[in-house]
C-alpha cells in the first residue's frame, strides 16, 4: 500500500470536502461507493472511481487525472481556472461539468464503452 493513497470502500450518502489538506503526491481511491459529494480543491495526484454510483465530484487541479471503471451516474465539476488533465473511463456514465470550451481541449479523454456528456457552466 502506498502512504499517500488513501482508499474508501463502500461508503455512502456522505459528503468528503478536502479542502486543501491534499498534496501532490495523494491519490484518492474509491470503491463500490454511492450517493456522495466529494470537493477536492488542492492538486493531487490522481482520482480513481471503481464500481460507483451517483457521485458528485468537485475537483481543482491534478497530476495523472481521473479514472472511472464501471461507474454511473457521475457528476465531475472543474473549479474555475483549474484543470484535470486526464479522464480515464471505462463501462462508465458520466456528465462533465467545465467553464469553457477552451477547458475542454485541454483534458485528455480515453474513454472504452462510455457514455460523456458535457455541459458548461
């Protein structure tokens, strides 16, 4: 195990604001999770979604970006002026919420038997 991944499994109808209490190097990993709100305003490593089920996730900036596998209904809102470099998807549903279609370009998409939707804010 790695010290600065930090795994949830199973958790729900909870709401994680991390603040800025995350660093660089931190990795979030969530397993056959429902029915959250998790806020992550620092820059971290990487966003990891396993088996999930209507999540809301408000996100700044990160290292390695975010990855879905076999997750629906998820929301993924940008904070304004910040960026996700990279969104991994995989048997997933998700919705991207970004400011401008600027934002969009810059995010690197791999996306295998997905459905993304985008609506700017």
């Amino acid at each position: 195990m790695n010290l600065n991944t930090i795994s949830f499994e199973k958790k729900k109808f909870q709401r994680y604001n991390f603040k800025k209490y995350l660093g660089r190097k931190d990795s979030l990993i969530w397993k056959n999770c429902s029915n959250l709100e998790i806020i992550i305003n620092s820059k971290i490593n990487k966003l990891i979604l396993i088996n999930c089920d209507s999540i809301k996730i408000i996100i700044g900036n990160t290292i390695s970006g975010l990855e879905l596998e076999k997750s629906k209904n998820i929301k993924i809102y940008s904070i304004k002026n910040k960026n996700f470099n990279f969104l991994c998807s995989f048997k997933s549903d998700i919705i991207l919420y970004i400011h401008n279609i600027d934002d969009l370009k810059k995010i690197i998409l791999k996306s295998e038997k997905s459905k993304i939707k985008y609506k700017f804010l």
